[in-house]
C-alpha cells in the first residue's frame, strides 16, 4: 500500500524568500487560489516547498538571447 505524498511546508516568510516576493504577495496568491495555504485556521501558515520551487522557475525570467553569427 502506498503512503500519499508528504509536503514539505516551510512558513510565509521563508515562501515569500523561495519565491522571490513579499508575504504579503504570498497572502493575495492563498486568497486567489494561486497557492495551497496549509495549516488549521487561526494557526501560522504554511506552503508546500514544491509548489513554491515551482512557482518560482515560472517566474524566472529567461536568459537574453546572444545573436547568432555565422562562422566562416
């Protein structure tokens, strides 16, 4: 039998730093459904590390392109 997968929570402040943002960015994501909030209510928040590296390499901007120059 297969145990469900374990997250890795980490608090808003150590998330807000993974991703990049502020706590308060962290907050607005939980109340549009952007990130899963885990923890009971009135107790500290936590997210999953996971989903936060995830958030973060779609953040990431790409590389600038070097041109391309032909080789003689």
């Amino acid at each position: 039998m297969m145990k469900p997968p374990r997250h890795r929570l980490v608090p808003t402040n150590v998330a807000a730093l993974a991703v990049g943002v502020s706590e308060a960015t962290i907050r607005k994501w939980v109340s549009r459904g952007k990130i899963t909030r885990y923890g009971a209510p009135n107790c500290p928040s936590e997210f999953d590390i996971d989903e936060l590296t995830e958030i973060a390499m779609r953040r990431r901007p790409c590389p600038p392109r070097r041109p391309v120059t032909a080789q003689h």
